[in-house]
C-alpha cells in the first residue's frame, strides 16, 4: 500500500480528495493546518472526516500565518466580501497558503517515505487564486524534486491534483459515489463555532451552486 | 529603497548575506524560526545581528519542524555527528527546511510589497543538502512567481544567493570587508546555550577551515 499525505482543511474539496485517495488504495495521512484562520470549525470537521475515512495518522499543525496577515481570512480587522462574479482575486487570498501547507505536506511525505501528495485545488469553479492553478502546481512538484533527499536518492514526489479540472458539481458527484457525507464539511470562510454556513462568501455560493448543478439536495447547515 | 526579506539563521553565512543586501541599498526584513533546533543560541545571535545592522524589522517565527522530526538537528534521540567528508548527505539534513522557510519569506514578502528573498545557500563548502543547490533556487524562484497574487500582477519575486558560489574563505574576506563581527555568529549544529560551538560538526569544521584558508583568526567561542 502506497502512503500519501493528503491536505485537508475540513471543505468539501479537500474531503472529497480523501475519499479518491482512499478509493485508489493509498494509506492516508491526513494533514490540516490552524492557521489563524477565523473560523475553527473546519478543523472539527477535518477531525471528524478523518475519523470516518480511517486515516492512518491525522495532524493539525500551528502555523502563523495570522501573524502575516494580508487576508480577510486571518486579519480581523478585514471583512470577509459577499460572493462577486468579477474577475480580481479577492482579500480572501492568503499569501502563499498553498505554498507552505505543501512544502509542510513535502516535509512530512519525505519521514513517512511517501512519494505522494493529494491537493483539492480547482481551476474552475474557484475564487481565481494563483495557487489553485495547473501551471502552479507544475513548478511545485518540478521544485519539490530538487528539493529533498528522497529526490536524490531518485524518488519521485508527485502532486495529485484529482479535482484540478472539473467543475463543482462534478466534484461532488464523484464525492457521492464515493460515499462522501457533504453534511459534515465546513466549506464556509466565516462558518460560525457550530459550523454553520453564512451563505454569502465565495465559498459559500461557489459550494451551492455546485448542489444546485448536480441536481442534489444541498445539505449544508446555514445560519 | 527596495524591500527585501533576508532569511538570518544567525550563523555566519546569512550574516554575511544580511550584510551584502544592506550595502546594495535595500531596506532589510530579518526573518529567522524556531523550527525546534536542539540550540537556540542561534536565534540569541540573530537577534543581535538584527539589531547591529539596523534592520527595518525582526520576526522569528514559530514553525513545528521539530514535531516532523527526521534530522539530526531537532530529534533528540538522533546525535549530531562528527565531521564526515564523504558524499553522502548527512542525517543534519533537515526534510524540506528551506523550502518551508522560503515559502514563509514568500508571504511575508508579499505583505511587504517586497520583490526580493535572500538566502545564504552554497554550493561549495557545504554539507550536501539538496535545497542549497542552484537548480533547487531556480525552481523555486519559478514556482514563487507563478504562487501570489503578486506574480499575477507581474511583479517578479527574486531569490538572491549572493553566496552560492563562494567558498566559505570568500564568504568570510567578503564579510569582513563590510564589516560583519563574526564573533557574534553561531554556526554550530550543537552550540551551548552561551553560544560557544563543539568544534567537531560539520558546520563548525567547514567554518573553522573557512577562517583558516582565508588567512584570518578565528573569532568563534568554542566549549
């Protein structure tokens, strides 16, 4: 049995990807990240799914990027935006996010001698960041094998991105064949501490548009 | 006066790093962790450090390396060991190090609106971690500017190794002509809590035969 790192951050995204991971017979160790996020809710459910999915080993790591700041998501004094259908990258956006769970997830994959790393990142029906495209995670994974000593030593990482090209509907589709309960995931980027959806964020419409496409009832708990 | 983030271990390369960026004219950000090394004197000099050279401001972060393990330089049970010349790379390798600590240089430097990193990696006189090598920088640097919102709005991110090349005598006359006091620095892998080194690690011998070949005494305190 292969072992994988799998970022999970509690969503709908990062759940579903577990669960293909788990389907394509990968040992999973399942790593999520206090970042400083305002909401703690999506790591009750990262705990939960991790549980339910029988993950060999699930971490919560501390990272300060509240300290960094730059992002409606970890600075107080920014209010998280109503959903906008335009075309700039919102203040939701923390700086190189993506960048640090996974060169955490590239640290940790190096100890368990894991050659994979799974990423819920999506290109289409998303808020437009940097770090979530196909281009991105390209010059990651080239990087990330010049990076460590499993690289030399001729083992190649590599970054599954499973969701990268399909649209929200199809993820949870996919996620439902899999038996994915969407009832437990915490989507929202302002969930209040019973992780329950304000309905108004990017994530929040970008999550019941999905429902709505794929023809499913939406079984998110909203405020 | 352009911003730079200047990643300060508080040993003698990124000193003499810290020292370069200052006299090509940018407004320095030190940024040093707590990555759960066995010594914390280096962080006591890179405090110092920051302070003789007058730096804009000093952040040492908290990062949890040492809950990833894998190295001698943060598992407990793992000793550091004795010089060694032979070509393999040493268990002082810390899984995925300075891929982490760039990428957290790459968010601050984004809040910064700064466009340039710099690292006191090398090629020469060095112990053989595979992140220290020039290839590694490069795909780095193309990942960084493919990663922020920064990149999107084509601000190009620069990643400078000013010492990449150098032997470690070249680093040390390079150094002293701009002033840097050495005998402030901490390089050792297991120096004492008053900062005095063992004299016997790699980093103490590569730094000893550094001072050695460039022709001046030796400032370190040793135990």
């Amino acid at each position: 049995m292969s072992k994988a790192v799998i970022l999970l951050s509690g969503g709908l995204d990062s759940t579903t990807v577990l669960s293909i991971a788990k389907s394509k017979g990968f040992e999973c160790y399942a790593l999520s990240f206090d970042y400083g996020q305002k909401q703690l809710s999506e790591l009750i459910s990262a705990k939960i799914i991790a549980e339910n999915f029988g993950v060999t080993e699930h971490r919560i790591m501390r990272v300060c990027l509240d300290d960094i700041g730059g992002s409606a998501l970890t600075d107080p004094t920014l209010e998280v935006p109503k959903f906008n259908q335009n075309n700039e990258i919102p203040i939701t956006y923390v700086p190189a996010r993506n960048t640090i769970f996974l060169s955490f997830a590239l640290a940790w994959a190096e100890v368990l001698d894991a050659q994979s790393i799974f990423i819920g990142v999506n290109a289409l029906d998303y808020s437009g960041y940097p770090d979530c495209r196909p281009e991105y995670i390209k010059a990651y994974e080239t990087m990330a094998n010049l990076a460590t000593k499993q690289s030399v030593e001729g083992k190649k990482i590599q970054i599954h991105t499973p969701l990268i090209n399909l649209t929200k509907a199809e993820i949870i589709k996919q996620g439902l064949t899999l038996g994915v309960d969407y009832s437990i995931t915490t989507t929202c980027y302002q969930a209040n501490d019973r992780g329950e959806a304000c309905g108004i964020c990017d994530a929040c419409v970008l999550r019941r548009q999905g429902f709505e496409k794929a023809g499913v009832s939406d079984p998110t708990h909203y405020q």
